[in-house]
C-alpha cells in the first residue's frame, strides 16, 4: 500500500468561503495551469502565489472551493505542490474535482486550531487521516473512502483509468 | 408482493440510473448516464487530450450535447483557439448535437427538448442543477470527471438527503423566482444545501413558469446542493411539448415526484410576504430586502446569464422600462441568454422596448457572467441578474455586483439607484 503519511508541512491560513474564481480566476481561464498558478488566491491572499512551495497545505475554514465546476481551481493546486488542503467542508463539487485530480482534501472539523505558518503532519489510521500539530495535538478528520484514496494514490482519475486499461 | 419503499424524488431518479428498486440515503451507487453536456471551456478542449492519451471514445456520441458559449464570440486569439477545437473535434468525433454560438447550455439544453422527465444527467459547468426544472437528476462535474463519464456511460453518487423548501401563497407582481433563491441562500448559505438535493414544491412554485423553475433550480447550486428538483406537472409536460418532445416519450412523467411519508428535511416560506432580495458584493448569501440598498447607486445594470437573461427576464425588465429610458449615468446591458428567446423577444416588442430605454445589446453567451472575456471596468459599481459575485469574478477586485432579480435591475436603472420595481410597476 501506498504511504500516505507526510509530515512538516507549512501551513497558509485562508478564511471561509475561499471560491473557485479565487482559485482559477476567470481572465486566466483560457491559459493552462502555469499561468493560473501565477494569480491563484490573488483576490485573497496575495502572497501566496509567489511563496508557496511543494510539500504546503492550505489550511481553510469552511466551505472551501465554492463556486463554479473549473477544475483548473483544484488542479492547479496539484501544480503548486500543495500536499493537501485542511478544511472543516469543501463545496461538494470541489471535492468530487479534487480527488479525480489526485489533490487530497481532509475534512478535519477542528482546523481553526492550525496556526499560519506552523508545521503540521498527517499520518492514516486505515482510512482515517489524522493531523498531527507542531506540539502533538492530533486532529482527526472525517474517513475517506478507498476508491477516493485510490485516485489519490494514482495522481488522479486519468492516470488511473490508464492503469485499469486492458492491455 | 411487498409494500413499496417510500423513495424522495432524489432518490427515485437515482434509483431508476442506477437499476434498482429503491437506493438508501448516504450509499454509492453507479449510475447509467443518459445525457452529457459540456461547453467550449470545459469540454473538448480539456477532453480530447485526455480521450486520446487514453486510446479511448466517447460511450454514446447520442447521449451527448456541446454547446458553444464561453468563448463565444472570441475576444481574442486565445479564445479563438478554444472555439476552433471545440469545431474541430465536433466534427472529428461526428458529434450530432452541438449548439454553436445560439444562446448558453443551460438554457438551450431543454429549449432544444434533449431534457425529459426522469433522467440522469451530468452537465460540466456548475449550475447544471438547472437541468433539475424538469424533473430530471442533473449537475455538474469537473472536465476530468466528464472524461470518465465519455469512456464508461457511469459515475458515481451518494444517494443524497432531500431538502424540500415548500413555498406556499403567491409572489407579489414585481417579485420573481430569483427573490426566493437569494432569499434561501441568504437564510441557509452557499454551502447550506450539504451537498444533497434540494427540492421545490408548493403552491407557489407550481404557479411558476418553466423558465422561473430554471431560475430555482439553477441557483441550487449557490446554495451548495447537488441537485436542485422539481417534480414534473403539467406546466412542464406543456413546456415540453411545445419545444417537439414526443408525448410517447412523456408518458409516466407522473411518477417521479417525492412520496409524502418519504423522508425529508421541510422547510416553510410564504412567498406572499417576500420583498425582492439584494445580495451585497462578494458573496449570493449576503441577502437582504432591496429597501436596505436604496443608497447604492449602480452605473451599469446588467440583465445577462443562464439565471437572469431568459425570455422571462426580458420580458420582466421590459414591463419595467415600457416607455421610459435608463437614468443618466446608467449603462444598461442585455444579453439574452438565448437566440431563440431573443428572436421571441424581438417579435413581441420586447425588445424594442430594452432598446427604447438605452439598453445596449451583447451576444447570446455567457458573456460578463463568467468573467471569461469581456469584464466590468475598474470600480464599477455593477446591479445584475446573475449568480455569483464573487470579489474578482466579473472584472478587476475592486468592482462591486449586487445580485437582484430582472425587476429589480431594471427599476435600478430607471432610478439610477437601487429599487424596489413594485414602486414602478404600481
């Protein structure tokens, strides 16, 4: 089985609400991931286009991804390196999108107790994720179903179907 | 023989897809698809480079539908890229039904009858929920979730709770569908729907016409639901037919309504009382009476969208307007949100009355709404019939959108300031 625990990861604050014309904002649309990359969040958080690094989670209040069905706003997340995004809820729409992109979104109903800036872990009992905090403190979050975590796995639905293709 | 299981509208439509007797509330099942759609930006453009690195086809060129609207008309050479591939691949995988350039998916889907009663569709654009109008079980996916449904026919759901939002009485004349959807996404959020299924029913939903049901339905999804449902009656049958659906294929539309002793969450409105409703810059759930609005002064007041610029609407800012001309200040846009529904427009004066009162005319699409092309300017200060105004949605941070209905938009411009159109309609 795949290892999906992480540990030190950089935490980015972001509020409620955080939409998907945030995400992938609409004048960059027409382009691919790099250049919506460049503007993701510059609507709300202008520094983190320019200071994310692989391995950072975004950690939200609720209702994360909102919005419109562009998948480009869970995709280029994946672009970015994002290990994972940590909310108490995600639109459902986003959350079907993120996991046929490979982005693996834990729903951890304590997440306002994340701090900017800390470093965070996240270990799997079975199906269950749990973030570790700096100092210990574990969050748990909400199961997530196998099939969900095979696409995770994979990198995404694409590459999966590619992997179940009859030869 | 067994008693039959009491099933939720919901549940009955997921069922039928998924080949079973009844489905429980919160189990995956996987449903046959019986109609794809997807635009410009969400499908052959992000599809075909998936579909061929797969080595694979699309599972029932029959069960799909690309209608041309994002994009449309291009604004510039990038847009024309997009435009071009969607043309090119219709033809190269010899796709029957495309609509180019002829008004916005959600609309032009059930104008050109390919919605039925009892259907399971998926849609890739986020307010597929529209679909729901017509009794069927439609709403949107992403474009990598599409590639899977145009190789299997299938996908997945979790059989949803319902949530019946029962509306009793009658709107007051210059008060529409669009008052009661920013009114409940006011009360319950933009993620209030969980993810389930909402469904409208009471009296003053069934004196809605199709048109004002596709309003409810389509903003189910700023409400967060999956599906937005109305259970089909005669207005719908009527619709129907009226757009060349064969009535052999309407037969047994009956059946696919909530059972009473379902179970359900209820929740009770009377439209009788209801104000028309402003959601204030940046988010649909900031709702409140259009009275509290009377300082804002728009300078451009725009009737556009699959939500806000149908026949309908047209005709609702029309009986605004008729023989007066917007404030000085104003710049008043339409664009309606179909040729065909332009063309009725056109011959019932309609119009001619928009253009009469200053309003300039933009092509069918999708226009500022989804902020693809062309946007508002810096600081604007923006009334629209639309569905979202998110902080940089339909222009630069700094431009202001409240959200209103056709009536309220229109009665704006007039006045120059935000207002109540029962005032006007008076």
């Amino acid at each position: 089985m795949t290892n999906r625990s992480f540990d030190n990861a950089r935490v980015w604050r972001m509020g409620a609400d955080v939409d998907t014309d945030a995400l992938a904002p609409g004048a960059y649309m027409k382009h691919g991931l790099e250049v919506i990359g460049w503007h993701c969040l510059e609507a709300v958080r202008s520094d983190f286009a320019s200071g994310v690094r692989e391995g950072d989670v975004i950690v939200a209040e609720a209702n994360f991804g909102i919005g419109s069905s562009r998948e480009q706003a869970a995709g280029v997340l994946r672009h970015l390196g994002l290990a994972a995004v940590i909310a108490p809820s995600y639109s459902g729409l986003y959350f079907r999108n993120a996991f046929n992109l490979g982005l693996l979104l834990l729903t951890c109903p304590d997440a306002d107790k994340i701090e900017e800036g800390e470093r965070v872990g996240v270990t799997f009992e079975g199906d269950t994720p749990v973030v570790i905090r700096p100092n210990g403190q574990p969050l748990a979050c909400a199961a997530i179903p196998e099939f969900l975590m095979d696409m995770v796995d994979a990198g995404g639905l694409l590459p999966l179907l590619k992997q179940r293709k009859p030869a | 023989m067994s008693a039959a299981v009491s099933q939720t509208l919901a549940q009955k439509l997921i069922a039928r897809a998924s080949g079973r007797a009844h489905v429980a509330v919160g189990e995956v099942v996987t449903c046959k698809v019986d109609l794809a759609m997807f635009h410009d930006s969400s499908g052959p453009r992000r599809l075909k480079p998936m579909l061929d690195e797969l080595g694979a086809e699309i599972w029932d060129k029959n069960k799909v539908v690309l209608v041309l609207d994002h994009y449309v008309p291009a604004q510039d050479a990038d847009a024309q890229k997009i435009i071009q591939i969607a043309r090119d691949t219709a033809k190269q995988w010899k796709l029957p039904h495309v609509i180019d350039s002829e008004g916005i998916c959600h609309v032009v889907l059930p104008e050109r009858g390919h919605l039925k009663p009892g259907m399971f569709c998926v849609g890739g654009d986020s307010h597929s929920p529209t679909g729901g109008a017509f009794g069927c079980y439609m709403f949107g996916i992403g474009a990598t979730e599409m590639l899977g449904v145009c190789v299997t026919g299938q996908i997945w759901v979790q059989v949803p709770r319902t949530l019946r939002m029962h509306w009793s009485g009658r709107l007051q004349r210059g008060v529409s569908a669009k008052d009661m959807m920013l009114h409940m996404v006011g009360r319950f959020g933009m993620n209030g729907g969980q993810y389930q299924a909402v469904e409208f029913a009471g009296p003053a939903v069934q004196a809605l016409s199709m048109a004002e049901r596709m309003t409810l339905s389509n903003m189910s999804a700023e409400m967060g639901a999956q599906a937005g449902l109305i259970a089909a009656d005669e207005t719908t049958l009527k619709y129907l037919r009226g757009v060349g659906v064969d009535p052999a294929h309407l037969t047994g539309s009956e059946q696919w309504h909530t059972d009473e002793d379902a179970e359900f969450e209820q929740h009770c409105f009377d439209a009788c009382t209801l104000s028309p409703q402003v959601a204030a810059p940046h988010s649909p759930a900031n709702t409140r009476d259009v009275g509290e609005f009377a300082d804002v002064q728009p300078n451009i007041a725009y009737i556009g969208a699959c939500t806000g610029a149908k026949l309908e609407d047209l005709r609702a800012a029309a009986s605004v307007l008729k023989g007066q001309r917007v404030a000085a200040g104003v710049q008043l846009m339409v664009a309606p949100a179909s040729a065909r529904e332009q063309a009725q427009a056109t011959q019932e004066g309609v119009m001619q009355t928009l253009l009469d009162a200053g309003a300039t005319v933009l092509p069918n699409s999708c226009g500022a709404c989804a902020g693809y092309g062309a946007t508002f300017p810096e600081g604007s200060t923006v009334i629209s019939t639309t569905a979202r105004n998110f902080k940089g949605r339909m222009g630069p941070a700094s431009v202001n959108v409240y959200l209103a209905s056709p009536y309220t938009v229109a009665a704006s411009a007039l006045r120059g300031r935000i207002s109540d159109a029962r005032e006007v309609l008076a």
